[in-house]
C-alpha cells in the first residue's frame, strides 16, 4: 500500500492497438479511482491507439522484454515497480509475463478471459494453461461463457473466478433518441447519405473472426430488397491483407456504392449517433464492447449468438440473435427491423435499458475494485 492508502495497480496487455482488451484497460485507467489507485499499465508489443490515449491520460506506461530464454529484463521492472495487484490482460495462453511476475515476489495475481478459445477447438487445457493459472489467485472473466470455459477446460475452481461483465459510458442523448437515429449525425454527412437511407454498421477490427465476409454477403441480400441502405465498418486493420481482402468482396458482391469500410476512429459517437442498426457478425466473441457501446446509444443490434452476447442481448427484446456464418439468417433478422420502423425504435429503446440496468462503466469499476482488495485481504489474512 502507497502513502495515502492508494494500491499500486500494474495492469499488463500485449499490444497497444484498440480492441476489446484495451478498450477494457483504456476505461479502468480512466475510471479507477484515483484517491484509491495508482494505476501503470505495462505492454510488450505494437503501439497503437490505446496507447495514445493512455498516454494522454497521463498512465505511467512500461515496455516490457519478454522472452522465454530471458527475463531479467522483466524481472527486474517488476521488483522495482513493486504493484500491490498486477493483473494480465495476456491473450490466449500467454504466461510468460506472469513467470516473471511470481519470479519478482509478486503475490496479487490476476488474470483476465475474455474470449471463449476460439483457437482450440479441441478445448484440451495444456501445460501453459496450467503455468497460467497456477500464478493466479483470481481469474476475472467478461461473461459468464469466458468463465465457463476457464472452469470447465482449464479446470480452474469457481471459486478463483469472478465474472465482471464489460461496461461502457452512458452517453446523453438528444430528444429523440433512443430508438431512433440523429440524421445530424458526422458519419451520415460523411458518407452524403440522405436522410431516408438506413444506415446499419459495425466497430469491429478487420479480422476473419469478426465475421465481414459473411456479413457482406448477407447485406447483398438485403440490398436486393430494400436498396435504400448503406453499411458502414471502421476498425483497425488487425490482420495484414484482410481489409484488401474485403474490398475486393465489395466489388465483386457490387456493393461499392453500399459499402464503406473505414479505417479505425477515436469518435465512435459519430458512427453510433447515425446508425439505424448495429450488426455484430462474429465467430466467437467474449463480450464485445463495440455490441455494448452501440446499445448505450439506442442503437438496435442483429447479433451472432456466440460467447457473452446473449448475456447482454435478449432475441426479439432489443434485437435478434442468429446462428454465425449464416447469411441467410443475418439477411432475414436485417431486414425485420429495417422494414418496421415501430420495431427498430422499441428494440432501440429496451437496448439502451439492458445497458442501464447492467453493463455500465460505475457497475465494472466496482466490481474489479471489490476484486483486487478481495485478493488483497485474502493475502493478508494468508500471511
């Protein structure tokens, strides 16, 4: 503990690009409590908008040398930082920064799961699970199917896993939202749409598991029935080729004049304000902030029923739940809501409460301090 009572909290991420992680890690930087934290975030891989935005903050923030063969580098960091709680935002089954993390003395360990092990399909736990998990005195997981998944195939105890679903800010919305669109809004006077053109979109980085091939496919499908609709995506290039790839899809589908695929933003108010429609299109998802923030803005959302969004997305209350990879089925739920307007502004209006009632920004903070002093007391009582 600091003078002043504050907890040294270390908060460990990979890579500094915006995504769902560091979107997570972004919001408890800036949301914390500062009379009560002292937060440094620490990363070891490719710079980007997250950390920007941390460093705007004004976020301590650490590069870290990780490598199996070596980590005296590490070591050293952490012995010198000295965090009361260090938690690891390390993808799938990344350990190393928690080897280093123990070999430093450091007993507050937590991890955080926030995906459903897309990448194993056989769902076998192995021996880094085992490194991982053995380091950690809490597994805090986004949704009750990222838990499940640690408890059932990495054999981690319930009892060493809290779920703290992601939460987004509230933001104030004009008069006649929610359940309808601002025709005002940047992203419709960017794109010169008219004010009877739907706009459905999505807030995905370009990556195969988000889904856009199958995504584009179906809004082909849509076109061909209500031809006044443009979609709109921005995120960032995750996978190198992948948004070339896209574009050609566009042309070949001959959605050039439907489609506009955008690079990633920092006003994404701008994107929510104008959409008529959120469409989530993903493979396999943990729980998605993009999902999350469209529905804070009264956006209805056609979704992939995968991981934690049905936690967060109830079928026919504030939108429709849909098989993945099915085009068919994302055509049809699309076209549902854009063909009743009635339909699009109620399913708008219950998303915006679903987010109220349970995934708000003050809601995660609380649950993730109530985490790291629940570890600290138990250490306490420990020692």
């Amino acid at each position: 503990m600091r003078e002043g009572g504050r907890i040294r909290l270390l908060l460990y991420i990979p890579d500094l690009q915006m995504g769902g992680a560091e979107r997570t890690v972004v919001r408890l930087a800036r949301h914390l409590d500062p009379s009560r934290f002292e937060i440094h975030v620490a990363w070891s891989g490719v710079w980007g908008m997250a950390g920007d935005i941390l460093k705007e903050l004004g976020i301590p923030l650490h590069l870290l040398q990780l490598d199996l063969a070596d980590q005296a580098q590490a070591i050293q960091f952490y012995r010198e930082l000295r965090p009361d709680v260090y938690l690891s935002f390390a993808y799938r089954s990344g350990h190393l920064d928690l080897m280093a993390a123990r070999s430093a003395g450091i007993e507050a360990i937590l991890t955080r799961r926030a995906d459903i092990r897309h990448w194993d399909a056989a769902k076998k736990s192995t021996e880094a699970d085992w490194k991982k998990n053995s380091a950690t005195k809490l597994v805090i997981a986004c949704s009750e199917a990222a838990g499940w998944v640690c408890n059932n195939v990495e054999r981690v105890p319930w009892s060493r896993i809290r779920v703290i679903h992601n939460g987004v800010d509230l933001p104030d919305l004009p008069a006649e939202r929610p359940g309808t669109r601002s025709d005002n809004a940047t992203i419709r006077r960017e794109l010169g749409l008219p004010p009877q053109v739907r706009l459905i979109g999505n807030t995905a980085n370009y990556r195969t598991l988000k889904g856009y091939e199958t995504l584009l496919h179906a809004f082909r499908r849509v076109v061909r029935e209500y031809p006044a609709v443009h979609f709109v995506a921005c995120g960032t290039a995750v996978e190198a080729g992948h948004i070339d790839k896209l574009r050609v899809l566009v042309k070949k589908l001959g959605l050039v004049d439907k489609v506009s695929l955008l690079p990633e933003r920092t006003d994404l108010a701008a994107v929510y304000s104008g959409l008529d429609l959120f469409v989530q299109s993903s493979v396999t998802e943990g729980l998605s902030n993009s999902l999350l923030e469209a529905m804070s803005w009264g956006v209805p959302v056609v979704a992939t029923s995968v991981g934690g969004t049905p936690e967060a997305v109830t079928d026919s209350v504030c939108g429709r739940l849909i098989p993945h990879s099915d085009e068919k089925a994302m055509a049809q739920a699309i076209l549902e809501p854009l063909c009743n307007p009635h339909l699009l502004a109620r399913w708008g209006r219950e998303a915006r409460s679903r987010i109220e009632d349970s995934f708000t920004v003050p809601r995660m903070m609380a649950g993730y301090e109530a985490a790291f002093e629940a570890v600290l007391r138990e250490l306490e009582h420990s020692n």
